[in-house]
C-alpha cells in the first residue's frame, strides 16, 4: 500500500465511510485542489467517493468555504427536485466528518469528500457545437436556479476574485518585486496588459450605475467544470463550487468562452493555433440565452461579447501575474507553464478584439430568439 491510499483510507474512515478499500484515482484537471476518485467495497459493493484536498493557500477559510457550498446545494437539491430532476446526479453531496463539519484536517492537509457521481466525464476540448450548447445552458440554468439564493449569506471566499482593476494593480506589484527575477524577459506581456487597462473597469462602472446587477454566479466556469452524462451526452451537473460568490453574470459568461471557445487549449504555445470560434461563441451564446435571456438586462446583453475579452484578459494577467511571483497559485507542469498560458490568453483577447462585431451580431441575432 502506497502513501497516498494510506492517507486516503485514514481521511475516508473519518468521513465514516466503511468498508474495504479498493483503489484510486487521481484527477488532472483542475489548477487549485487535489481530487482524487476513492473505490471502496462495502458489503460487495462499489462505493465511489471524490477525496477532495482543499487548497488553503487560495482557500484560506475552509469553514465559510464549506459554509457556501452545503447552503447552495441544499438550496439546488430542493430546486433540482421541484423540477423533477435527479439530485443526487444534478448537484454535488458532501459528506459531514465525525468532527460534525464538512471537511477535515488530517496531518496538516484540508480535506472534504462527495459523492462521486458515476457514468460521467468532463471535456477540455470541445468536438461538436452542440456539446457547448449544452454547458451554456447548464450554466445559464444554475444562474436561474440560484436566483433566489440570500446573496448576503454567501462569503467572500476569495477577496476580488474577479476585480480587473486589482488584478492589474496585483500584477503592477509583482513587476515591483520581481520575487522571481523574470520581470525583465516579460516587458512586452506587461505593455499589453498596461494599454488595456481602460477595459478592467467598463463592467464594475456599470455596476456603479445601477445598469449591471449582483448574482449569485459560479465564477469559475470553465468548461471542465461541467459533468456530461456517458449514455446520454447531456451535460448533468455543475461541479466545482469554491467561488460560488455574488458576482456579475458576465463573469460566467465571459470565462466559459475564454476556455470554452478557444480554438485550442488554454496552455498551447503555438500561437498560431488561439483563436476564438465563432460557431463555439454561437452554440454557448445559444444554450446560455436559452435559459436565462428574460432575466438579463440590456446592458449585460449588450457587454456579452465584451465580457469574454474581459474575462480572457483578467486570466492572462493572472497567470502572467504568477509567472513574476515565482508560480505560487496555479499548479504548473513545468517552469514556463504560467508565462505560455499568459501569452495564450493574450493572444485570444487580440483575436477577440478582432472579432468583437461579428461576436456582438450573434448576440444580437440568438437574443431576439429567446425573449
Ligand atoms: P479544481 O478546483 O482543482 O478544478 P474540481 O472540483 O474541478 O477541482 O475537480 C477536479 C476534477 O475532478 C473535475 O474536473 C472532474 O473531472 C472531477 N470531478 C470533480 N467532482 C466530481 C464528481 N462529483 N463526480 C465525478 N467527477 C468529479
Ligand atoms: C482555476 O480550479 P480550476 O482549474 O477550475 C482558477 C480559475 C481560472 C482557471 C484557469 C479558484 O480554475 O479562476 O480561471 O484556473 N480557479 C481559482 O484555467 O483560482
Ligand atoms: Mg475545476
């Protein structure tokens, strides 16, 4: 027996949790915590379990974090069952610890479990429009869905997440300090950053105008955040709720497309292959106004294409950001990770900047549809 399943099987029985272990699996996917898939026999039979570590150098409240996260899917299971839908596939279910909370400290590491949910698998890359359809409007939904949600009760699980401004002045002091000592070989991505810096606050000011509403919205809608069923392709659940947050429905619109509508992954170094798809933009557009185009305003109507620059733009200086502290947030594969996915970033907001009227003229033709 390995360290890893050990320290699983310690975490996994003060989740009581019985039965006899039988093997893991480790997930890839996501930059922030480390999840693993935990087989456990009970009884002569399979019990799936998603072991999850929190990352506490993001997270660094896990009790408020965990707070947010049972309070939204409690309110989800009731809205999921309402409607008819299967809740135990349609929302995540966490498991409470012997000490009474949702997660738990074992040998200096955050841990919590759920329900793995069986049958289903996530995409980097998407095949066919249709798919992406399927992730606009599961997202559109879950906005739908959490539209009643006491916003005030939700913490602030990480301060500004998407606040460009401070993302910008975040960056601005990193260059300041060059922990790393690579400020000097990035000149030309930190120009980029500075000769858009009128953009970060185009969204917040519209805010302050009264024009652009606080949500409850996911803040993290990356594709792969996404659960598709095996049989049916259709896309079931919303995973990864950490940054469940109020915050601005074009933050969910925006970075799904970032990811989602790039014509290649968000870490490939050949530039010539970013560039946003236009037939991707359209599928999600449609898929996300067809769930929820009546409760948007006009102005979140009209930044929609906006926003996908907008969000695009804050993941570069995030990255790049990284790239200058020396890779401490984002997990990395190897030394430049966080400088070629900054440069990818870069390259797609050019490219959607090049594209923004034929972007906004999706929006406008798929929105006349929907309301
Ligand atoms: P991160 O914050 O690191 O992105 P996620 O919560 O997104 O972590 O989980 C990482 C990956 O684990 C997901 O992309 C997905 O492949 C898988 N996963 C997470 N939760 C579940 C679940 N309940 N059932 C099945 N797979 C899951
Ligand atoms: C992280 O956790 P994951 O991999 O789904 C990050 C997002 C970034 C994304 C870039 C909590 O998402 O904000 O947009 O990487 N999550 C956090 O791929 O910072
Ligand atoms: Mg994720």
């Amino acid at each position: 027996m390995n360290n890893i399943e050990k320290e699983l099987i310690e975490v996994c029985r003060h989740f009581n949790i019985g039965g006899e272990f039988h093997s893991y699996k480790i997930f890839t996917d996501g930059h922030i915590n480390t999840t693993y898939l935990a087989e456990f026999v009970e009884r002569g039979k399979f019990r799936k379990f998603l072991v999850q570590g929190i990352n506490v150098h993001v997270f660094k409240n896990p009790k408020e974090l965990m707070e947010n996260i049972v309070g939204v899917t409690d309110y989800l299971r009731g809205k999921i069952s309402a409607s008819g839908g299967n809740p135990k596939r349609e929302t995540l279910t966490f498991l409470q610890a012997d000490n009474g909370k949702y997660y738990f400290y074992h040998l200096g590491k955050c841990w919590r479990i759920y329900h793995f949910i069986d049958h289903s698998y996530t995409i980097n890359k998407i095949e066919q429009p249709i798919i992406f359809e399927r992730a606009g409007k599961s997202f559109g939904l879950f906005q739908k869905h959490l539209d009643g949600y006491p916003m005030d009760t939700l913490h602030e699980t990480i301060k500004d997440f998407h606040n460009t401004p401070k993302r910008i002045e975040a960056l601005e002091k990193s260059v300041e300090l060059d922990t790393a000592g690579r400020a000097s070989f990035v000149r030309e991505e930190i120009d980029f950053v500075l000769s858009r810096k009128n953009d970060a606050e185009i969204i917040i000011n519209l805010h302050k105008e009264g024009l652009i509403p606080l949500r409850v919205t996911h803040n993290d809608t990356k594709l792969n955040n996404i659960l598709f069923d095996e049989k049916t392709g259709d896309s079931i659940c919303v995973i990864d709720l950490d940054t469940i947050m109020p915050g601005f429905s074009l933050y969910d619109f925006g970075d799904s497309i970032r990811f989602g509508a790039n014509t290649t992954r968000e870490d490939d170094d050949n530039l010539e292959n970013v560039n946003v798809s236009l037939e991707l933009f359209e599928a999600f557009t449609r898929g996300f106004l067809s769930a929820c185009a009546k409760d948007l305003t006009e102005a979140e109507v009209r930044h929609l294409a906006f926003s996908a620059k907008l969000m695009t733009f804050e993941c570069g200086v995030r990255f790049l950001t990284d790239y200058l502290d020396g890779d401490v947030y984002f997990k990395t594969a190897y030394q430049e990770h966080n400088l070629v996915r900054a440069r990818n970033q870069f390259k797609l907001v050019s490219e959607i900047e090049n594209n923004l009227t034929a972007m906004n003229e999706i929006v406008d033709r798929i929105y006349k549809e929907y309301i």
